[in-house]
C-alpha cells in the first residue's frame, strides 16, 4: 500500500467524478487474463488487491485505483533461431532469400504459435486521484508505466486533462542553489546523496553517497558548472526520498513515526488496516507535494483556467 515511487501531474480541470462515477466507469475495462493468442492485457483490478471488493477505493476524498498489465514472455533468441531456420528452408526450396515481407511474416507467425506456451508476466500499477489538491499521483519508478496508467484511465473516461508540472526555471539549477545558497524551505532537509552533470550530452556524471551535500568537495563540482539532477531529501520528520530533475520522486521512504499512527488498529482487520494507511498515506504525499512544488513557485492549481479555481 505504502508508495515507492511517485510521477504526480495536474488537472487542466477539475476532476468532477464522484467515487461511484468512477467506480462504474472503470468496471467497464476490467482486466481478464490473456487469451491463447494475446500478447498483453491491461485493465482494473480491486484496488486494495485480494481484501478488496471494489476498483475504486476512497479515504479522505482521495481515490485510489489499481491497473494490472499482463504481458506474455517471449525469449528473443528462440524467435531468432526459429526465423533463421524458416530463411533457410526457404532458400533451400526456392534458392533465393527471403524478402523483408516474408521475415516478417514469418516472425508474426511464430510469435502467433508460440503464445499458447508462453509464461505471463504481472505488474500492478496503483495511482489515486485527489480532487481537492487538483492532483493525480502514480507510483511508479518508469514514466512510460505512469503514462500508461493515465491512458488506461483516459480510456475508459473519455478524457483525462493532465499536464506534468514545469517550472519557470530549471529544476537542475533550483536543486543546485539548494546546496549553494541553502535556500531549501523549512520542511526540507538535504540528505547525504545526489548525482551532478556537467552540460552538454557528454558532460561529466558525478555520484555521491554518504556525502555531505555542503562540502567543499561538494561546492568543487558545482563551481565547475556541474548541476544536481538528483538530490536526496528529508521531508518534515516524516519521509525521505530521491528528488530527480524532472520531479520524480523516487525511493520514497516513510519514517516509522508515521507508520506508527496506525497501530491501534486490530492487525486481523486487514481491510480497516488498509484503508488508514491509504489515508494516512495519501495525506502526507499530499502535503509534501504542495511543499515540493512550492520550492519550485508553483501550486498544484496553477494549471486550471482562472475561471475553475
């Protein structure tokens, strides 16, 4: 339930389904196992896994959803050899090569033959949408899965007016006055890990561990105009993570103190115990996200039309 991983991007409107709107939409494009012959499906799971009974699962306004992807496990090097032995055949019978068509055809047949046998590989998406902050949030470490749950959801919908948040400057060189001018906010504590990259496509890389961000040595590689892609970050005594330049949050870490909060509640309630840490849960990130964006000078609003907000 606890995310890993965060891609979150902003309403261009209002998100102006009802939990029961959205249940009903997604029970449209459920997932359902592979046939014979498919390659991939993807679709809505309960969103609180095996304990749950529903695709959509509300706390504090928050909507958390899941999207499961099946993808079929074909190894490439047994289509290969079964594509050069049919080349091959066919030169043999017919004393020529075949064509860029024929190869082709040849690979979507064996692709087709061998489905049946193939093993399937699972992959769950969660993401929740928050109304009230204006926000959809993913947690996923890839971008492409990001988007593919945003798509899912598009799809089944009709429309899904998202946009990544971009600041008006860099976020490279606001992380890098982070370090130099110790401009971070309040709630903000630098951690002892970041990456830094010189300009240009074959700039230097350079990747600290255990350092301390404020260093001399730090300041070295500043001063020769490298600039943080990557920082570690502490936020308000409750979490840690990775900040990437893009604003991905990545190894997001919560402290036990937070885990703590919940537990009062009967461990054999599984469900009870669920829906608190999603609430839980989904309040922090949202708290942290407006403080994060803040560190940009942005809102979590700023992408609506004056009119909506």
């Amino acid at each position: 339930m606890w995310f890993k991983n965060l891609y979150f991007f902003a309403f261009t409107r209002p998100f102006k389904w009802s939990e029961q709107e959205l249940e009903q939409h997604l029970a449209e494009h459920p997932y359902t196992p592979c046939a014979s012959t498919e390659q991939s499906h993807f679709g809505w799971v309960n969103a609180l896994g095996k304990h749950g009974n529903t695709l959509v699962h509300g706390a504090n306004g928050n909507f958390l959803m899941c999207a499961r992807k099946e993808e079929k496990i074909l190894p490439a090097p047994v289509i290969k050899e079964m594509l050069e032995e049919r080349c091959a055949k066919l030169e043999e019978e017919q004393g020529r090569s075949a064509t860029k068509k024929e190869k082709e055809q040849f690979k979507e047949d064996i692709t087709f033959e061998l489905l049946p046998r193939a093993f399937s590989r699972y992959s769950d998406t969660h993401g929740y949408v928050s109304p009230q902050h204006n926000i959809i949030v993913v947690n996923s470490s890839s971008r492409g899965k990001a988007e593919d749950f945003l798509a899912l959801l598009r799809k089944v919908l009709g429309t899904l007016p998202v946009t990544s948040f971009s600041p008006d400057q860099a976020p490279d060189e606001v992380m890098t006055d982070w370090i130099t001018e110790r401009s971070l906010g309040e709630n903000f504590q630098l951690g002892m890990e970041a990456e830094f990259n010189a300009l240009g496509d074959d700039g230097a890389v350079v990747r600290v561990k255990n350092q301390d961000l404020t260093s001399d040595e730090i300041k070295t590689h500043i001063d020769a105009e490298k600039y943080a892609v990557k920082v570690a970050l502490e936020w308000d005594e409750a979490m840690s993570c990775i900040l990437c330049d893009d604003l991905a949050v990545k190894r997001l870490k919560f402290f036990d103190v937070l885990h703590e909060q919940n537990d009062d509640i009967d461990k054999d309630d599984i469900v009870a115990r669920l829906d608190a840490d999603f609430a839980l849960m989904s309040g922090e990130i949202n708290r942290f996200i407006t403080d994060l964006l803040a560190e940009f000078s942005l809102k979590t609003t700023d992408y609506l039309d004056d009119e909506d907000k």
